[in-house]
C-alpha cells in the first residue's frame, strides 16, 4: 500500500473534494479488476480506494493531514496533553492555561505538533519512555501576583485536566512556577515530565510595575496640591493614606515604602503615587469668585518657574 493517500490518488495535498474524487473515479475506472487483469492492478485498486475512503471523509482526511500514516492509532477522544508525555523529555510544550477565579489568565490551545512529534519518533524504540516536560503561560493580574495563593487551573483541549497550584505571593513577570510530575505522561516506570508555568502579568488600568515597584496615579484638587493635604491611594493590598506635601505639582511622586509587590526572599518593592492635579471642569459662582480673586492677586506664573 501506498504510505501516501495523496499520492495514491495523484492529487495534491491541497485538491478540494471534487478534485478527489474526480481523480477516483478516473483510476478506479482504469484499475478495477472487472476491466483490468495486468498484474498488480488489483493491489492498485485496494489503495486507491482506501486512499478515496480516506480523504473523502473530512474528519478522516483532517486527522490523516494531521497525523499522518498513524492518523488510525490516534482515537477520537485524543488526550493531546497525554501523547505529549511519550516524546521524551523537552519535546512537549504546552501554550496557554486557565486560572479559577480570582485570576484572569486564559490557558488556551497545545502545540500538539510539537507533541506528537516526539511520540511518533519513539514509537516502537521499545523501553520505558521518561514523560515530556512540558510549558504553559499563565496570565495574572497585578492583584493576583501581590496577593499569591492557591487556585484551580485547567489545561484546555479534548482531555482537559485541572491542577491545583500555589501562586507566591510578589511572584514576577516571566517567573515559572514548576509542577513536579504534571507533565507529560510516560510508558512504563518512567517518570512523568514536568508542568512549568511561565507567569505573565497582564497590563493594569490604574497601576504600572517596574519589577517590584508600582506607580499608580494621584489625582488632586488645585487647592490640595497647593497648601497640602493627606487624600487615600489605592493599592493592591487594599487603600492607605498619603501625605500630600504643600505645593505639589503633576509629576511629584510620592514612595510608600514597602507597598509594592512582596519579595518571598527580601525587601519588598515600593509603591509610588504620582501626583496629577485635576481642575474642575465646571465651577460654582463662589468657586469661580475665589479664583478669580486668586489670580487677582497672586504673581505665580508656572512658565517662569
């Protein structure tokens, strides 16, 4: 038999329906042992017509496109993440995962070319086979980096499969957190692969992190920048209060020390309130009076500062 369907019929990989089976049609009309007694056009036929039964059939001609020659040992319900453990060790990879709640990562999808790549090489090499190792992203919120703690997660595709791991608190951008054993499956006694999940943290509406350290905006009124005031800041952990020194303009950062990402092994980063003084948009008659008083009689210009 023929290693190639494709081939078998002489059409390309790309040949739509019709093209196939017009290219049957004409073989099968050549080939068919009612018309054709030469030797070998009997085994011709039998591949031909597998190759047509084949690649008529869309879900049958998408796993052969996919799989190839094996496309018949790969059943329906097809754990991707599990054929990922028989490729040996590095040859798995896996690309998005799901948090719970509380977090706001998306696992999605598995490169499973990658995957099964590794499981046809080895097939039939006999022996216990070590499980891949195998990777995820996972996404999190400032929120969920400053806080930790352990959550459900599952991997998506047809065998979905949950885990549950422990987040670190004041864990970092690119930070992989490993699951020992939560890989790829193995043949035999083998060990399983590991799970690794590189941390990603999605960008914040209010808050920007530079390692540890967060900046977050302050918005204030004219009056409270110009004579000081203490006015609340929100942060991860939950709101604090700020001293406003007199005379503050946009762009004056302000440190709390301490309150930015926590450090599992040391100092903890810091957060930073950046002042952003805010006009009303609209006055009342009183409050228009006043600053109309106000630049009667002050010299301040701020473009000669």
């Amino acid at each position: 038999m023929a290693t190639d369907f494709y081939e078998a019929l002489g059409v390309a990989r790309t040949a739509s329906a019709d093209e196939i089976q017009r290219a049957y049609r004409k073989l099968a009309r050549q080939l068919h042992p009612d018309v054709n007694s030469e030797p070998g056009a009997e085994e011709r036929f039998k591949e031909i017509s597998e190759a047509y039964q084949v690649l008529s059939d869309p879900e049958q001609r998408k796993k052969y496109d996919r799989f190839g020659a094996d496309f018949r040992r790969v059943p329906d319900d097809f754990d991707e993440r599990a054929y990922a453990g028989a490729g040996g060790r590095g040859g798995g990879r896996v690309r998005h995962a799901q948090a719970g709640p509380g977090f706001g990562g998306g696992f999605e999808g598995v490169d499973i070319e990658d995957l099964l790549g590794g499981f046809f090489r080895s097939r039939g090499s006999g022996g216990p086979i070590a499980g891949a190792d195998q990777e995820a992203e996972l996404d999190l919120t400032i929120e969920d980096a400053y806080r930790g703690g352990r959550r459900h997660l599952s991997i998506a595709g047809t065998g979905a499969r949950g885990y549950d791991v422990e987040i670190p608190a004041g864990v970092l951008d690119g930070q992989r957190i490993r699951l020992a054993g939560q890989g790829g499956r193995a043949s035999g006694n083998a060990a399983p692969g590991d799970l690794h999940l590189v941390v990603r943290i999605k960008p914040h509406p209010r808050y920007r992190l530079s390692g540890r350290d967060i900046t977050v905006e302050l918005p204030v009124s004219p009056w409270e920048a110009a004579l000081g005031a203490t006015v609340p800041v929100p942060t991860p952990g939950g709101e604090v209060k700020v001293r406003v020194v007199p005379g503050s303009s946009t762009g004056r950062r302000l440190r709390l020390r301490g309150e930015g990402l926590p450090n599992p092994r040391g100092k903890p980063g810091d957060l930073y309130a950046e002042v952003r003084v805010m006009v009303p948009k609209k006055l009342g008659k009183r409050e228009h009076e006043l600053f109309e008083e106000l630049a009667a009689v002050s010299d301040f210009d701020p473009r000669r500062t």
